[in-house]
C-alpha cells in the first residue's frame, strides 16, 4: 500500500495551498466573492433601468440593417 506522501492530494486541498501561497484565506476568499457578486447585482440592476429608460422615451424609428456586397 502506498505511503501518505506518495498519494496524490486532493483537488479541495490543491486549491487550498494556492490560496495560501497568493495569500487569500477564507475570510478574504469569501469578501472578494461578496464584492464580485455585488458588483455583478448592481451592474445588473444598472442595465435594467437603462432598459426601462428606453422603453419609457418615444419611440424611435427601427433601425434597418445595411446592405452590404458578399463576394
């Protein structure tokens, strides 16, 4: 049977060495989540209220595609 150094490290344990090494513990792994996801939820919430913007101005003329030469 092979040793415990001879086995190949779990993946959980892997990823938690290179955080390690970049100096990202749990606490600090779990606030940048946290400040990823905010930012994705307000970028989000921005894109919403344009679309409502839009929607809410006169309406314009649709806009037609140019015709272009294939060769």
């Amino acid at each position: 049977m092979a040793s415990a150094e001879e086995r190949p490290k779990k993946a959980c344990c892997l990823v938690s060495e290179v955080l390690a090494e970049a100096g990202l513990d749990r606490k600090k792994a779990q606030k940048l989540r946290r400040q990823v996801l905010e930012g994705v939820v307000l970028l989000c919430q921005w894109q919403l209220e344009r679309l409502r913007e839009a929607e809410s101005a006169e309406p314009q003329r649709p806009k037609r595609g140019r015709k272009v030469k294939v060769e």
